[in-house]
C-alpha cells in the first residue's frame, strides 16, 4: 500500500502555554480511513488544520516537526506548491458546508470551477459540456435524483445535509489523494449523518482516496473507519484498528471514552464515567490523564508515558511498559 | 389538592402552534410569510415521577413542546392542566412559578457571567422571605446534588467549565423544589466523558426527590438511559409513544426504525439506511391531510395520502401509522 501521508514529531503551540499537539506520529495510507477522536481541547482540530497547511501564520502559532502528503513537505511548502496540492491533493470537509460554499455562487459553479481546476493540473483540456457531464455523474454519485435541479441552486437554498453532499460532491470532482473532514455531520440530524457517512465511507472505498476522519464521537468512529487514533491533551493515547480498540481499549482513558457512552436503560445501573474533568493548559509533569485516571501509579507523573507497541497496537500508558519520552522533544 | 398516582401531573390537551416564517416584517406587523406549523393537536399525559422523552430531529416540534409546558410561549389552541387545573396566562404565575422549571442546552447562555454562583442558583428563591442564612443554605444543598461543594459558592459563571455551567443550571432548576423539570438537550453540548456525570446526577436526584422530568434529545443512546416512557416526534405530530423498553429495543413506526437504525452505537454498522432523503422537505402545513412521512417511508401505501394517521393504539403504545390500523 502506498502511503499518503506521514506525520512526524508534529508539535504545534498556541501563544505562550497552550499545546494543541505534541510529539503526533502516524502514518496513513491509501484507501484507509483513520479515525481521530478526542474530546474538546484534544487537539484534533489542530492537526487537521497543520495537515491541511491551514494553520495561521504568526507569531502566537509555533509549530515543529514534518507533516508529509504525496512527497509534499507541507509545513515548509511554498505558498505555489501549497496551492497546487490544496483541493487537488488535500481536500478538506469542515463541519459547516455553508462556511466552505460561496453564498453568491451557484451550485453548478462551485463544482464546474472544481473540475476544471482538477483537469488542468492533470493537463487534460475539457469542454463545456464534459465540465457539465462529469457535474452531473458527482451529484448522482452523492444521490441526489434531480441534479439539473440542484445545479441551478444556490447553497442557501440547500439543506445542511445536501451541501454536505454538494462537498462530497467537489471533493469526488477533485479526486484528491487525502480527504480530510473535520467533524462533517457534528451538525446534521442522525438520519442525514447515517446518509452522509455511509456515501462518504463508499466514495473513499470507490475513488480510492484516503479519509482522516476527525470526530468527538466514538461511536461514528467505530462505524466509520479502519484504524482509530485517540487524542487527549495534544497527545496520541492509543493507535489501533477499530475492531480491537472497541472491543478490548488498552488505554483506560478509551476505556473510560466507550463506557461513558449510555447503552443501557438507568434501571440497569448507572453509567460508568471518567472521573473531573479535562483541565486546559493544566501543568501535569507526566501523563496528562493522571488526574482522571482509575488505574493510576506513582510512575504516571515520573514523566511523560512513551507510545509503546502491544499486541500490534500503540498505547501510551505505563501499564503496558515502563518507558518515559525524553523531556526535551516533547514541547512544553 | 391531593394527586393519585394514577393521575398524570400534567396534560396537553390538542395543542396546536403555529409560527410565521420569512414575509416582512414592518412596524410589528408580519406580510406575507408562511405559515410554519410546530405542534398539531399534540396531547400528552405526563405522570408523577417519570421520565417522558421526546426524541426528534431537528424541526420535530420538540422544544416548542417545552415551551408550551413551561409557558414560555402560549399555544394557539388547545390547554395546558397542571395538578387538574388549566393553565393561562394570567394564572400560571400562583399556580406553576418555580414548580415548572426548565434547563436549556447552552448553559453559559442561560446563566450570567458576571453572577456568582451563588447569585445564580439562589435566583429563584427571590421572592422568598427566606433570610440570607437559610438561603445560602438551600443554595449549598442544591450545590451539594449536582456534586458541587461550597468552594464554588463565590466564583464567577464565566470561570466555569461547560459542564459545571449545566451542574449550576441545574442546581437553579431544583432549588424551587419544583414538581416537573424540562430538560431542552441538556447534555448535547457536553463531552461525553462529561454527560456520563451530568446523567447520573440527573437520574440520582430523580430519585431522591422524585422530580418529573420531560427530556428533550436526539440522541438515541441518552433516550435509551433516560426514558421510562418515549415519545416520538416528527414535524409536529406524535408518531410513536410508548414505555422505553418497548418502544425503543422494538420501534414501529417506520420512522422510528430508521431513526433507531442511524443512529451511531459503538460497534454497529450502518445498514439499511433508507437512502431516501427529505430533499423536498415539507414545511408542516396542517391542511395538507396526509402522513407526513409518507414522501420518505418504505412502507407507503395509497392510503396515506388519503388521510392523516391519527394515533393507533397497539397493546401497551400508540403508532400513528396505517400499518397498524387493525392490530
């Protein structure tokens, strides 16, 4: 298989204390769809937007490490190689279509401007009419029975649900090698989320793209995708494939993550849940999940956890191992 | 007045509510617009001490339904009966102030930053002669339910987190000592980490106080843990009610079995998704005489055109849905 995308040491730094991400490693490879689940303040909207180049360039935003899409250095791009590589190379879905679509823009527009701009940097010269065509086979790809109809709409004239489809849509016009979609049906209803999902899932197995699937939610995760990575306070906590990290979670903050999702009625007992709450820019020497952990040792706060391999899955937590990250890679 | 248990604490009686959407607006006065119709002849009975959710999408009706229970709007037809008395909008205020309580989803928007918490929660309590002793009492004891402990009595709203906003929005909510408690998807803005704790709290003081709550969610899986009873509800009409344990492991109503299908579970995947999306989506018009599902539903018959399904009773739940005319 090959491989998309590579993120290497990523750290990224809000001002002066806020560490969004530290020390992200993974890999992602074609036609795979990896799930990133965290909380709020996990980080995982950072890494989207680092992957995606998006992140803001100024003097509060300090970020370190190699971020890898196709052979493209992303974090070193230049502005020209970052144009070239965005829509056709990375395409990102975020959680509302309507922020992404141009208001005075009509449909057919949005996703004519799409494939013309992805034929010309294949080099292929198209007319018209097959600008109209390939329009036409995208939205009956996302289902949408009447396309001429919808062609002639505009995004606010379409429900959230259908413009999610409409980026889908682009996104299939683009044929990009990454997609990554930053919570995209956080603000749908569940039926539109189960439509959404299930053509965003037969697109990327069709088109042969890569998804970094970006979601608060573990059960749409575990609906979702083939590997999931949970992040908690900037940090990888476990990597794994979906079947055994659901089944049987190393980490006992995913633990804490599946049981915390009611399943049973309130006669049956009462949920189990993750002790406190997430505390932001709280100074931990150690795992930062110390304070909310149940199985916690005094090894927890002799430094940072490395990930380490078990059973063919990553876990950071010294119940797995005894091993700490050295201090000066990880940002502070 | 004395209540049966049998008796239902509070009943809707056909409430009908309608809003004006788009048409402008000049002087106070609405031209034009469409008539978009939120509840039709919605009737509901609420018993003491249970748990009743409405779970819908959004557009059902749901918090319309909050808002006529806790009289934050008034119904365009029909009655409100609290405790068998009928609620107006002269008499809510001796019969239903602080015994009707509400929690919104977005606490930090319902509470006043600049408040302390204790300004917060002892709000209620501002007509009460209570003195300042017994009142920073009460506030403690309702500080001590939601699992806060007095350290936060003096700290500001806006220092909070999420989750301790809607432990304080809470608290406000049961230190009237009130007898319902509407819950408009209390939990939905939270971690899950976090609505593990926040229902456990809710289901806990439940059960001290025997509280009645009505809990609004779209979420099949906080329905699921909640509801003694669900009621579900689509475009304003009631198509599904019933005990949970029925009516969610075994839905009926078309609807219902898709919205128990997409809904996320750990585990599951998504199959049988019915593909048929509300791309032409009816905006609730009450003559229009037909089930409203109908443009979405698998199981369509001629019939559903013809007429609206009223509710039909099966053995212990109501379906609005032909299917089940004759069982």
């Amino acid at each position: 298989m090959e491989r998309i995308l590579r993120v290497e040491d990523l750290n990224v730094t809000y001002g002066e204390s806020t560490r969004a991400l530290r020390k992200v490693n993974f890999d992602l490879f074609q036609g795979e769809i990896v799930g990133i689940v965290g909380e709020s303040g996990s980080g995982k909207s950072t890494l989207g937007l680092a992957i995606a180049s998006l992140l803001a360039l100024n003097k509060k935003v300090k970020f370190s490490g190699k971020v890898n899409v196709n052979g493209v250095d992303i974090l070193n791009a230049s502005e020209e190689q970052l144009y070239r590589i965005r829509g056709t190379g990375i395409f990102v879905i975020f959680q509302d279509p309507f922020q992404s679509l141009d208001p005075l823009v009509s449909i057919e527009d949005h996703l004519s401007e799409a494939y013309a701009i992805s034929s010309d940097r294949n080099n292929v010269k198209v007319n018209p009419e097959q600008i109209r065509k390939a329009v036409i086979t995208a939205l009956k790809k996302v289902n949408f029975t009447n396309p001429e109809v919808i062609l002639k709409k505009y995004p606010h004239e379409l429900s959230g649900g259908q413009n999610q489809r409409i980026m889908i849509a682009m996104a299939i016009l683009e044929k990009p090698k990454l997609l990554v979609a930053d919570e995209p049906t956080t603000a749908l209803d569940v039926t539109t989320q189960a439509q959404v999902l299930t053509l965003l899932k037969k697109i990327v197995k069709e088109e042969d793209m890569s998804l970094l699937f970006i979601t608060h939610d573990l059960a749409v995760a575990s609906m979702l995708c083939d590997r999931i990575i949970v992040l908690y306070d900037g940090l990888i906590q476990e990597i794994g494939s979906v079947k055994e990290t659901i089944s049987d979670p190393l980490h006992p903050y995913t633990k804490g993550l599946i049981n915390s999702i009611p399943n049973e009625s309130k006669k049956e007992g009462r949920l189990k849940f993750i002790k406190g709450m997430y505390i932001h820019n709280e100074v931990i020497d150690g795992c930062p999940f110390y304070p909310r952990c149940d199985s916690r040792k005094d090894e927890c706060i002799k430094g940072i956890p490395s990930l380490i391999e078990t059973r063919g899955r990553k876990v950071r937590c010294i119940i797995y191992g005894v091993e700490y990250e050295r201090s000066d890679t990880t940002a502070k | 007045m004395v209540l049966n248990t049998n008796d239902p604490i509070l009943r809707l009686n056909n409430i009908s509510k309608s809003y004006t959407g788009g048409g402008r607006r000049f002087l106070g006065f609405t031209q034009g617009g469409k008539k978009i119709v939120a509840l039709e002849k919605v009737s509901l009975e609420i018993m003491k001490g249970e748990t009743l959710v409405l779970l819908g999408e959004s557009g059902s009706g749901k918090t319309t339904v909050a808002k006529m229970i806790t009289g934050l709007e008034l119904p365009d037809s029909g009655e409100i009966i609290f405790k068998q008395s009928k609620l107006t909008s002269r008499n809510r205020n001796s019969l239903a102030r602080g015994k009707i309580q509400m929690v919104f989803q977005d606490a930090a928007s319902s509470l006043d930053p600049y408040y302390t918490v204790f300004q917060c929660v002892s709000e209620p309590l501002f007509k009460s002669k209570d003195t300042i002793e017994k009142k920073v009492d009460k506030v403690l004891r309702a500080l001590e339910n939601v699992g806060l402990d007095e350290s936060y009595l003096e700290r500001n709203v806006k220092e909070l987190s999420g989750g301790q906003k809607q432990r304080i929005a809470i608290a406000r909510a049961i230190i009237s000592d009130p007898d319902i408690i509407v819950f408009d998807e209390a939990t939905s803005s939270l971690d899950v980490s976090i609505q593990a704790q926040v229902l456990n709290i809710l289901v806990d003081i439940q059960e001290k106080y025997n509280f009645t709550y009505v809990f609004i969610t779209h979420d099949f899986n906080v329905a699921k843990f909640m509801a003694d009873r669900v009621c579900i509800i689509y475009y304003g009409r009631i198509l599904e009610i019933g005990p949970s344990e029925i009516v969610l492991s075994d839905p009926k109503h078309p609807y219902s079995i898709l919205l128990k299908n997409a809904s996320p579970m750990i585990g599951k995947e998504y199959e049988d998704i019915d593909v048929m999306s509300p791309d032409e989506v009816y905006v609730g018009d009450s003559k229009l005489g037909y089930c409203l599902f109908y443009n979405r539903c698998r199981n369509r018959m001629e019939k559903c055109l013809q007429s609206e399904p009223p509710l039909f009773k099966l053995k212990n739940r109501e379906v609005a849905c032909f299917l089940y005319e004759n069982k």
